[in-house]
C-alpha cells in the first residue's frame, strides 16, 4: 500500500479552506441535518461543493432507494429552513440499492459526480469527502474511478470502536462490502467510530431549550426533532440523544473538538467483525469527542 510522505499528508487535519462535499442519509435520524447545518455554516473553512442522498433501510423507508429519496427531500428541505436554495443544484440522489460484491459500483447521479470532481483534484489539494451514512455511493465512486483514491480524503462516521465487541454500527452494517472497498483500496481515511467514541456526543432537552429554541426555523425544527426522537427512543424521563454526525464535519474544523491517532486500517468483516493486520496502510483513528468544545460550537453556528 502506498503510504509515502503525500498519503500521510493527507492524513493530517488541512489548516487552510478546503473543498468538501457531504455524502448523507439525512432521513435516517436528527443527526444528519445538524450535520449538514453545521457544515453550511462553517463556510469559512469548508467550501460545500455537492451534498449526495445516501441509501438506508429501517422503519423509516421501505427499502435503500426509499429511503436514499426520502433523504434527498429532506436535504431540500434543510435548504429550504435555511434560505440556501441556491445549493439545491449541487443536490444528487444516491445509489438505490447496496454494492452487490466488491467489485461492482452501483450507478447514481452521486457517484457519478463525485467520480467526475475528483479527478479534478491532486494528492496535494485532495477533495473532502465527508460521508454520515452507508458508503455504498463513495465505494461506487472509486470503483468507477480508481484513480480518485489519490485524490480524495475520506471523512467516514462508521463501524464502532476498534475494541468493541462487535461491528453491529448502522452505517457500516447496511453494505459491509462498501466499506470493505474503502478500508482496503487505500484512499486516505479518518474513521470516526460510532459505539465507544462518538457515543459520547450526547445532548438533552435542556441545552436544546437554552441554545437552540426560538433563534431561528432552523432551531426550532432541530429542536423539535430531537426532543421527539430523544423522548421516544428512552425508557427513562432523564434522557440524551446522540448527535453522531457532527462529529465526521467537525474533524475539519479545529484541532480541540477530538483525538485521534494513526492505525493500521482495520478489515470489517461479514459477520460483522473487524479483522487485524499491522501491515497494513495507515488511516487516522478518532478515540475521543471533546463534547463541550464542539457542542458550544455548534450550537452558536446554528443559533447565528
């Protein structure tokens, strides 16, 4: 695998603004829509170039395409919230099934684009690709195009931390071949893990009220999704709700929101597993979540 200084270097967190677009399933859960929020609103430093509806499956759709167009509307719909119509061009539907082996790229508008923006970038100046959802979209895209693996640095929230007991994470569960195409082609990775690190990224309804109630449409829609997902996915009247996908945009924001370290990329498995091999590439390992750092951040993007 080729790990020579430019791989490494693109390992590292990029210091100036960078080019980035976000591949999400922003139907599946609240999580997402905080994180496509937060990422227009950090425009200083992350330029949105396009934003692709990932495939999912679970009580909210009746199948992966279902619910990769259900995403897709409800990125327009955050569009809407936030008066950014003008990014709606830059919105393309995904993939409507998952990778039928690890050679095999599913065809979509996504992959396509993103196949095509990569190549328009180096080693040195990589494009940023941020991915909240099942990879099957980013996988497709470097199966149609190898080459872009060079050009490109993956920002993935998927699979749980290296010692949990096992690789039960939605987002690495719904195409395992996907992510065994991303692991192992040896694009440049920073994987932040769901269970056992970002699972400490919790908020509840106090903070919600304090920061995010009446500052604007958008807040108050966040707000209100939280608070009926929290309440409803709890036994307890004392509850929290993870806000797992901020976590993968604010890696390219500030030095103080995690940290991470390098390791040897790990082999998910099919009975939902990692596997080890020190031999092989590095990628960057996130396995910690500084919560009160970025959730003040956050939550004064959100209120502006």
């Amino acid at each position: 695998m080729n790990q020579d200084i430019s791989y490494l270097q693109r390992l590292n967190r990029p210091e100036g603004p960078v080019d980035v677009v976000l591949d999400t399933d922003t139907y599946n859960e609240i999580d997402d829509q905080y994180a496509l929020a937060y990422l227009i609103k950090s425009e200083e430093k992350l330029h949105l170039k396009a934003v692709y509806a990932a495939p999912f499956h679970n009580e909210k759709s009746s199948g992966p395409e279902d619910g990769m167009e259900k995403s897709y509307q409800e990125i327009h719909h955050i569009l809407d919230l936030m008066e950014k119509q003008e990014l709606k061009e830059h919105v393309y539907r995904g993939s409507a099934q998952y990778l039928p082996d690890e050679e095999t790229p599913v065809a979509s508008d996504a992959a396509a684009h993103l196949a095509a923006l990569a190549l328009g970038y180096t080693p040195e100046k990589p494009l940023y690709v941020i991915a909240i959802g099942a990879i099957t979209n980013v996988a497709s895209a470097l199966l149609m195009k190898p080459e872009i693996k060079d050009r490109i640095v993956l920002i993935w929230l998927g699979g749980n931390a290296h010692e949990w007991p096992d690789n039960k994470e939605f987002n690495l569960f719904q195409d395992v071949a996907a992510a065994r195409v991303v692991f192992g082609c040896g694009a440049a990775l920073v994987q932040l893990p769901c269970m056992g690190v970002v699972s400490s990224f919790t908020t509840g309804p106090g903070e919600l009220e304090t920061f995010l109630r009446g500052k604007n449409k958008l807040c108050d829609y966040l707000t209100d999704y939280t608070e009926k997902e929290g309440a409803a996915g709890s036994k307890n009247s004392c509850w929290t709700r993870v806000i797992w996908d901020v976590t993968a945009v604010a890696w390219l924001l500030d030095g103080d929101f995690m940290r991470d370290r390098l390791v040897p990329s790990p082999i998910p498995q099919y009975d939902h597993h990692y596997s080890f091999d020190p031999g092989r590439h590095f990628i960057r390992y996130v396995y910690h979540i500084n919560r009160d750092n970025l959730f003040e951040d956050l939550f004064r993007k959100l209120a502006q």
